[in-house]
C-alpha cells in the first residue's frame, strides 16, 4: 500500500495543527457557529443528534493493521470502544469530545491517518473495488489511480466550497464492486485497441432525493490525463453547479438540466486547454506510485495444501464459511476473506476495538498486515492461503466476525439512522434487528440466495436504497417511522434504480412484509434466479400484489 | 476592516465600491473604457469577464456567501488568461480562506472581520504541502520534485 514519504507526512501534520488552531478559535469565540461549521466538515467533524461525529478517511478502503490498531486505540481512548464503517469505506466514531478532537487527528496522523475531506461540500474519499489487485477477473489494479486522485483532490484550493459534496469511485474490472454507476464520477480503467490504458469516464450519478444512473461522457480516457479531466468537469461544475437550493445542488443537477451532450462539450472544450499540460502524469510518477500496490511476496507452494480440503470435507460451518464469506483470488492456493460486520445482532457495519485488534492480528499473521473495508460495511482480509483459512475462520468465529451471510439478505448495508444522525427521519437498527430476528434459519437464508438489501433512515440515501435488490426507506409520517419498500434495484455493472413496491409499511410489519415478498419469490423463480433476475423478468406486479393481498 | 495585498495589511482604500460588472456591460464603449475597477461574482458571465479583463487594474470578486466557492475558480480563470491586475476578495471572506484565495490567484482580500489580527497572517503559510497546481503554484506534486532535481 501506500507510504507516506516526507512530504504526505508534513501535510498531515500540519492539517493537524491548522485544525487544532481553529478549534481552539472556535473554544473561545473567535469563530462564529457557520465559518467553524465549514471548517470542522472539512475535517470529518459533524454534530450528531446524541454528540459529535468524527469521521476518520480510509483511502479507497485500504488500511494497515497498525492503522487499524490506532482506530481501535481511538475508539477506546477518546469514544465508546467502538466505531462504524460506511458506504464510503471510511470509518466513523459515535462519541468523541469536540475540544478532544484534535487530539485524536494527531494520534492518527502518526500513522498516517487524518479525516481531510470526509465530509463538507468537496472531493470525498475515492473509493474502488475492494477485490482490487486480487481478482482474476481485473483489468487493472485502480489503487495506484486513486491514490493519485486523493493527492490531487487534498486540500485542492479551488474545489473546497463545492455547490455540493462530490465523489468519486474507481474500477479495474468489467465487474463492478464500486457502484462507480452512482457516482459523481465513475471511472472504468480499460484498456483501448492499441493495448494503451486509460478511463471510460462516467460522470452525473448519484443517490439521494434524486437518483440517477451515471452517464458516459468519455469511451477512452488516455490514463495520463485522469487528473486534468477531472480538473475540467470540476471547474465546470464549481463555476456552473447551482448554489440556490442544496437539494439540487449535486452535479447529476447540472449534467441533467444541461444534458448529457452539453455539458460533455464544456467539459471536452475546456479540457482542450488543460491537456498535455502540467497536471499530465508523467510515466515516472505512475510507476513510483503503482509500485507501492505491487503483488505481495506469495507462496508459490500455496496450491499444493491439502489440509483445506480435509477441513472443508470435515467441518460443515466451515464449509459454509468458505463458500459464502471467502472469494477467488488471481494467485493460485490464495482467497481474500470477507470479515462479516453483519452478526446475528448487531448494527450492520460496528465493529468493537478489541474486534480491530483481532482483525489486525489476523492480517499481520495471515494477510500481508494489510485490510480492505468494502463499500458494504464488512473487511476483507484480500491474500489468504488457503492452508490458514481453517485458523482464521476459528479466530473470527471466536470474536463473532464469521457469520456466513455474505452477498446474502442479513448482509445489509444500513446507515446509522435516527438513533445517531440528526438528518435521519426514521429509525433503522431496530428494523435490521428485526430483520435479523425474522430470518435467523441460515438454510433460509442460502435457499434465498444472493439478496442485496440496503436500508436508509432518510432520503439522503446514505444506506442507497436505492441500488438495493430490496431498499428500504425510513420515512417520518405525523411522527411515526415508516418504510417504504423498493425492488430491483442494483449498484453493479448492471446499475439499475429499484422501483417502489406499494404503499409504506409500520415500523413493526418491515420483516413481515420482506417475507411475503420473499415467499413471493420463491413461488415465482425458476432454477437458479437470482431474487434480482426474478424481479426483473417479472416486473413488480406480481410482488406487489402478493404484499399487499393479506393487507386489503 | 483590513484590506490585504500580497499578504500586508492596508487600510481599505476610500473609493467608492466598484461598478458591478452586469452594469457595466449595459455601457456604451466610451463610458466603458473609462473604468477601471469592477466587480463581479458567479452570476456574470465569465466568457464576457475574460474578454473586458485586460481593461481592469482591478477585479473584486465577491463571495457572497460562506458556501459559495465559485469565484475560486473564477480568478483561476482570469489568471490563467493573462489577467494582471489585482483580484480582490470580498464579500463572505475569512482568515481560513487566506491560503486557497492566494493560491487561486487573489493578491488582495478585504477581511470584513472586527477580530482580524496580525498573526491571522499565519493562515497564509499554515500547509506548506502543495499537491495540486495552482496559480501561485502552477507545478502539481509530481513536477515540482523534477523542478527541483
């Protein structure tokens, strides 16, 4: 992974000092309630509905087992002994002291950690596929990509008061583990005719009060200019973004209001006088940074283990395990392992400060001492051979991180909801707990197959219901919590935005309402469907209908 | 009220606010070429501001609110187009503004802000780290290490 040299290290340094200056203004007046507002979200600072909320960056989801260690030292030493893993692959502490703040940023900051960035109306983290570099299927490793993208977006003088916060996602595969559709930006590394790499560029998608697919403004990107035709859609957006209403305010509002061929023309003309310009990477900085993803030094002998298959014959929870939270990997006798954030019950996505250590003990012993965080809210330890799956698996049971239920229906993504955030209109815990509660039966589960459930306690999506083979939505009616229910929604290669089911359901019928619709399902599909090909050939009729007859 | 040039303190000048830069386009050319300072923000239309700029000594752009980070871009622009008089900052500035101002091309910011003091300059040098070109820095990280080689 990457390692800050001298340079990326002094900068984080002194954002350290610059925002400990501000707090301590803002401690003794000098700083109005709004400036110190823009300020602290720049730096991750939010005020929740119960205490602050720091929100701590993990680049593209890729961390060292010492970074992990730091968190969970954080979570002990200045929060609950716990943190929350997002969408954005970014982790959030629930509980920490406005003035301690600093404190905690410089405690990161020794490893180099911060929170530039990982809120406020500029360039988020860049996340990326959290297979990436180990897939068989990849094209191309995007880490190298991203972690230009973040040197470029940090602290970037001209995009820091954005009409809108602005994200970008990256993929190396004709896959798609990024939803890169749903994004500000989406960038697709492929290869053209003459072998030479560089982008399909997507830009205008995004989830929230509007969702909308991202359209393609450019087939072929030559790698080297990434960052000037960033730059271009970012001054286009910055000088044309409209700055009235902060609902309408993302970039897919321009790029709609505009049209697509529009706003590809402003931003193609403008990028005319920006390439070949400074911002081209030279050769020599994309090797220097590529070389810090390089293949770990594998076990050329892995393959030849045999003890993972008397386990696999022996043990059937394992068997269980292996088949649903372990993955392929590009190197023979490896799998990546997904660590399940996901218990029985649990809010989707915790993760306790001893549960960090142990992860990180894991990934120092087993996984080259790095992790991934994914965009659904789990880890990933990406390069185990195969002969420690057994003993990794014993240690992640033991701490409660191996329930098998990967890509399956309790895997859900959820954002922390009323209980945490004050834009939420509606509770979501409860509701994963219920869910948990009703489908317990992991046979069930299995026999359900690969289900995508997404849940958002308001319309600001953070939990993307909208991409959710099943979203539920948490809305506020006369007081009360209530869900509205989406199918066939999809944040893959295959993006497509779920379409609402009926009318919304009481806070106590969600799971209720999930088994009919999935009984339904299971009435309807042939051999092998998927729920999301199910809904898809059938359309939501047929569903709905069946929801709602016991109802009516 | 300060007013900063090139990061020294100057009582603000006494001139009347400069025409905003709408109502000087409803000029004709001889009232036109007799002014010499203007303002304007994110509502004008820049393609026009780039054509007229060489005419300026001085060009206030205004924030109008704290949100608002389109003049950002727009001195970025007027730099970049060979604009060499002053661009001046005004409206929703502040002391944590100093440093991007600068590094997008203002030379000068009038600080509406009763509390300003003489270290408040230290904004300006407070990130020393500079990945991304700009205006005071056109060179991005990986050029300015082989400048300096």
């Amino acid at each position: 992974m990457y390692i800050y040299n001298e340079v990326d290290q002094r900068l984080i340094d002194e954002r350290v000092a610059q925002y400990r200056d501000q707090t301590q203004r803002f401690i003794a007046g000098e700083l109005s309630e709004d400036e110190f507002l823009a300020l602290r979200l720049m730096n991750g600072l939010y005020i929740q509905r119960q205490a602050p909320m720091l929100r701590v960056a993990i680049p593209y989801g890729l961390m060292s087992a010492e970074q992990l260690r730091v968190l969970a030292e954080v979570s002990r030493d200045f929060d609950k002994g716990y943190g929350h893993f997002t969408t954005r692959t970014n982790i959030q502490f629930n509980w920490p002291k406005l003035e301690e703040v600093p404190d905690i940023l410089e405690r990161l900051a020794k490893v180099q950690l911060h929170a530039i960035q990982t809120s406020g109306n500029c360039i988020r983290n860049t996340t990326t596929d959290h297979f990436a570099g180990i897939h068989p299927s990849e094209t191309e490793d995007p880490r190298p990509w991203c972690e230009l993208i973040r040197q470029w977006s940090t602290l970037h003088p001209e995009f820091a008061y954005l009409p809108r916060k602005f994200k970008i996602a990256v993929t190396g595969s004709s896959e798609d583990r990024a939803a890169s559709q749903v994004h500000d930006v989406g960038l697709h590394l492929v290869r053209n005719e003459a072998g030479e790499l560089g982008f399909e560029v997507l830009v205008g998608g995004g989830l929230g009060r509007t969702p909308i697919i991202g359209k393609k403004i450019r087939d072929f990107l030559p790698a080297p200019e990434l960052l000037s035709y960033l730059e271009a859609i970012l001054r286009i957006y910055n000088l044309k973004g409209r700055r009235d209403n902060k609902y309408k305010a993302r970039i897919k509002i321009l790029v709609e209001a505009m049209g697509i061929e529009a706003f590809t023309e402003q931003v193609e003309r403008h990028w005319q006088t920006l390439k070949d310009g400074e911002l081209r990477i030279p050769q020599q900085e994309i090797d220097r940074v590529t070389a810090f993803f390089a293949d770990h030094p594998y076990r050329e002998d892995a393959a030849a283990d045999l003890t993972l298959d008397e386990k696999l014959d022996s043990n059937q929870d394992f068997r269980t395990w292996y088949a649903r939270n372990t993955h392929p990997h590009k190197q023979p006798g490896y799998r990546a392992v997904t660590v399940s954030l996901k218990p029985h019950l649990g809010a989707p996505g915790d993760i306790t400060a001893l549960q960090m250590e142990i992860v990180a003990d894991l990934a120092e012993r087993f996984s080259f001492a790095q992790i991934r965080s994914t965009h659904e809210q789990n880890l990933v330890l990406a390069d185990v051979a195969q002969a420690d799956l057994y003993e990794v698996w014993q240690v992640l049971t033991e701490h409660n991180l191996a329930r098998a239920n990967i890509g399956l229906l309790t895997d859900m993504i959820v954002c922390p909801g009323f209980d945490f955030c004050s834009l939420a209109n509606a509770h979501t815990l409860n509701i994963a707990e219920q869910i948990n509660r009703t489908f317990e039966d992991l046979d069930y589960l299995h026999d359900l197959g690969e289900i995508r459930l997404n849940m958002s306690g308001c319309i600001n999506a953070c939990g993307h219901h909208h991409v959710g083979h099943i979203g539920i939505l948490g809305v506020d009616k006369k007081g009360e919590d209530w869900y509205q229910i989406t199918i066939g929604g999809s944040s893959r290669e295959d993006a497509s935005l779920g379409k609402v089911l009926g009318r919304a359901v009481a806070a106590d019928d969600v799971a209720a309402t999930l088994e009919r619709l999935l009984e339904t399902y299971v009435d309807l599909r042939v051999e092998g469907e998927r729920f999301i090909d199910t809904v898809r050939r059938l359309g939501v009729a047929p569903f709905k209908e069946a929801v709602y007859a016991v109802a009516s | 009220m300060p007013l900063l040039v090139n990061r020294e303190i100057h009582p603000i000048d006494s001139q009347p606010e400069p025409l905003a830069f709408s109502e000087y386009l409803e000029l004709d050319a001889a009232a036109q070429a007799a002014i010499k300072a203007i303002r304007a923000n994110g509502e004008d239309p820049l393609d026009q501001l780039l054509l007229h700029a060489s005419r300026f000594d001085m060009i206030a752009l205004e924030f109008p609110i704290l949100r608002d980070g389109r003049s950002f871009s727009i001195a970025r622009e007027l730099r970049v187009a060979g604009f060499s008089g002053q661009i001046r900052a005004v409206g929703e500035t502040s002391r944590d503004k100093l440093q991007f101002l600068e590094r997008c091309g203002f030379d000068a910011v009038e600080l509406d802000d009763e509390l300003f003091r003489r270290e408040h300059l230290d904004a300006y040098t407070e990130i020393s780290v500079q990945y991304q070109g700009a205006v005071d820095q056109p060179l991005p990280i990986y050029r300015q290490q082989e400048a300096t080689a």
